[in-house]
C-alpha cells in the first residue's frame, strides 16, 4: 500500500513513524526541510520538501499511485485543497484535517465525498470527547464504549483495600464471568496476565465488562463514586470549547484563559461557562477562582509541561479528578508516574482514527491506548476463519494479545477458555501494537 502524508507537524511525523513499521510504501511532503530533518535515513520512508497544494511537487511525490493521500498541516484550507487536487491527480482516497466542526455533520458527508474529499479529522473533536467521556465516569482513569456500547472498555488505577489485590489469575477469584481484566500498566510494562500474575496496589488494570455490571466491577476494585459539578478549564482552545459546549448543561464551568480576545470568543460561543482572563498557571489565580472547590480540573494549554504542573498543582488543591493534555510523547510516562489523572494525546487518537483504515476488512473498529501502548481492536469472525475452528483456549494467539470479549446477536459476552467464537461474532481484542498485523490472519 502507499501513502502521502502532506505535513510533517507533530501528528503527520508521529503518523509516518507509526505506518513505517508496517509493509507500506510511506512519503512525507512538507515546505520545511527541517521539519523533515533526518526522518528517511531513520525510518524506512521517503520524505520531499515540497508544498502540499503544489501541482508539481504532488506529482513529483507519487500521488498518482497512491492508495490514501492524507494532508495534515495546520491549514484547514491547505489541507482540503491538497486532498482536492490529489483526488484529481488520482489517488484513490484522501483524508483532510479540519478545524470546522460543521464540516463532520453527517448530511455533509455526502457532498464532501463527491468533491473527492473521503474523510475529515477533527483531532481537538476527538480529544474533546475523550474529556467529557472521562468527566462522565470519572472513577475510571479511562472509559470507552466497545461494539457500539455492546461491552465496555473500563481502565480503573488499583488503589490500597481493593478486593483483587494480590489474587492470582488461576485461583478462580476472576472466574465469576462479570468483568474480565485483558492487561496490567505496572510502572512502565504493559502484562498480559497468565495463571501466576496477580494484580498489585498501583497497577492500571484494564477490564472489559457489560454495562449491567459496572456496578459490580467498581466495588471489586474498591473505587468509589463521586458526583462531578464543578470543572475548571485550563486553557481555552478548540479542545476547552468543544468539551465545555457540550458538558456546559451538566456541569458548572469555568474556563482561565491568558488571552483577551479568546477569552471574548469563548463568552461567546460558551454563553453557559465562566471565562476568566488570567493565568492558569499562576497558584494564587487558582486559589482565587476556587480550585480547592472544584472536583475537576482540566489542563488543556498547548504547552505540556505546564499542563502536568498545573494538575499537579490542583491535586495538592485536593482536586480528585484530574486530566492533562499531554502531545510530547516522550512526557506520558513521567506524567503517569506523578499520578497526575487521565492523561491525553491527540497524535495517538488521530493516528488511531487514520490506523483504522489501513486495516483489513475483517477490522470493524481500533482504539489507541496511550499510556498503555496497546489497542483495543474489535474484529469480525469470517466464515471458515482460524478464530472459529477452535476454543479459545486452543487458539494459540500471539503472547501479546488477549480476547477480552464478543458480541453475538447484539449481546455483549465475556469470554473465557472454553468459548467457542462463531462466524458472525464481533470479536473484541487487546493487543500490543505490532501485533495487530499478526492477528489479522486469525479472522480472514
């Protein structure tokens, strides 16, 4: 497969990166020469200095051989028109970055595929929802919907007096069929946990359940839960004011912000939320705005390190519920380590998005795990595939890889040993990232 990327920011260089560990054929364009810097003697993939809307400098790249021509520079328009020519040039599918929410709305879609624009990211949009996900079940370090809210997808920090603490895998205490834990985060490895692993006091465990027992894995795990009215934004980007617009009907809201006229931008399209015109990272502008009153607080600056500080800081303030954005990858194990709350990344869930569609058809959905370095993948059992001749138990996966759970007919099941997955199942799978492409055979 090839793939043009145009744009070598963060999310284009952390996408190629991603996608030259595959069997790809991967070229990244870009108008700056040191933004490309020494990428193609590092990873195995071309790189170009050329402009994106460029005639020329397309054509010169490849486009019109290419499978996917995804343009991600910090320009909604560069992007869309560069998608707009490569479509005319002939490659087969294009992805645009976007930064008009309006542009996602689904009676849009049609109009945009037939200019020969496929699909549009939003990344802050993606990002938003991660916050309001997190703030809605906020004894959870992270929370996502699996098969279309069939199973759920629950990771949860163990703390002292936890029920499952120091109980290994094979002494049936896990055997009740409510929840299954697929991994563990133990400092900086990700477990796939066997017979003789146990769950510690620290460890970030990962569990896959149905909704009906949430209830039940909350008190085994021993979290408490906690109603959440007052939230404080750090930062008033696109992230802050798409979060706030929808969570400014169930929560009190308050937005700091260091810029004036975004602060007006923000009074304006957040008519609900108070904007305050400071210094978020100033500790006597949030002792004044109340931070010791707030059950959480959300860090959502474009600068990493004062993100992590001020949760930090807001956890000293006695602020339980805390989420940091975090787009230095090379920070989010120092951020998890300090125990800071959820922490976020956008190039992870826009890598994730775009992952998604490079892989086989058999792969109906892929959700990105940031601290834990895995994904959880969701697969479609194929008539006559590897995955349906044996149990489970005889399978023989990839060490790396546990099936946490199916759904059959639209019901969530858990899975264990002696399951038997069938043609038609919906197959739910944690799985370190380079395995992904060793699954697949299991389910063509």
């Amino acid at each position: 497969m090839r793939i043009v990327i145009a744009g070598a920011g963060e999310v284009g260089t952390h996408l190629a990166k991603l996608l030259s560990r595959e069997d790809m054929e991967i070229s990244l364009l870009d108008e700056s020469a040191d933004r490309l810097g020494d990428l193609s003697a590092n990873f195995d993939l071309l790189t170009k200095v050329g402009n994106p809307t460029s005639i020329h400098d397309l054509r010169e790249i490849g486009v019109k051989d290419c499978d996917l021509f995804i343009s991600v520079t910090p320009s909604e328009t560069e992007n869309m028109t560069a998608c707009l020519i490569a479509n005319s040039l002939g490659a087969k599918r294009t992805l645009a970055r976007i930064d008009n929410y309006e542009y996602l709305l689904p009676e849009n879609k049609q109009f945009f595929e037939k200019m020969g624009l496929n699909h549009l990211i939003y990344p802050e949009v993606l990002a938003a929802n991660e916050i309001e996900e997190s703030l809605r079940t906020n004894w959870m370090r992270y929370h996502l919907h699996l098969c279309q809210g069939a199973l759920e997808l629950c990771v949860i920090k163990v703390r002292e007096g936890a029920k499952i603490i120091g109980q290994t895998f094979a002494s049936g205490v896990y055997s009740h069929g409510k929840y299954r834990i697929v991994a563990i985060k133990r400092d900086q490895e990700t477990i796939i946990p066997r017979g003789g692993d146990t769950v510690e006091k620290g460890d970030m465990v990962y569990c896959v359940c149905t909704k009906e027992d949430m209830e039940f894995m909350r008190e085994e795990l021993g979290k408490s839960k906690r109603e959440i009215n007052n939230v404080i934004f750090f930062g008033g980007g696109r992230i802050a004011r798409k979060a706030a617009t929808e969570l400014q009907g169930e929560m009190s809201i308050k937005i700091i912000e260091r810029d004036r006229e975004l602060c007006y931008t923000l009074s304006d399209k957040v008519p609900n939320a108070l904007v305050i015109h400071a210094d978020g990272s100033d500790m006597a502008v949030l002792k004044e705005e109340g931070i010791q009153d707030a059950d959480a607080f959300v860090a959502v600056t474009d600068n990493s390190e004062a993100n992590i500080f001020a949760c930090m800081a807001a956890k000293r303030f006695g602020v339980r519920k805390t989420i940091a954005e975090v787009e230095n990858l090379d920070y989010i194990p120092m951020a998890e380590g300090l125990d800071i709350g959820a922490v976020l990344n956008k190039k992870t869930i826009t890598a994730s998005y775009i992952y998604q569609m490079l892989l086989d058809a058999s792969v109906r959905g892929i959700h990105n795990l940031t601290s834990a370095d895995a994904e959880i993948v969701e697969f479609y059992a194929k008539e006559g595939s590897l995955i349906t001749r044996r149990k489970v138990r005889d399978m023989n996966l990839p060490d790396e890889a546990n099936i946490g759970g199916i759904v059959r007919a639209g019901e969530g099941i858990l899975v264990n040993g002696e399951t038997q997955i069938i043609a038609g199942d919906l197959v739910v799978v944690f799985c370190k990232n380079h395995v992904i492409r060793n699954l697949e055979r299991f389910f063509k």
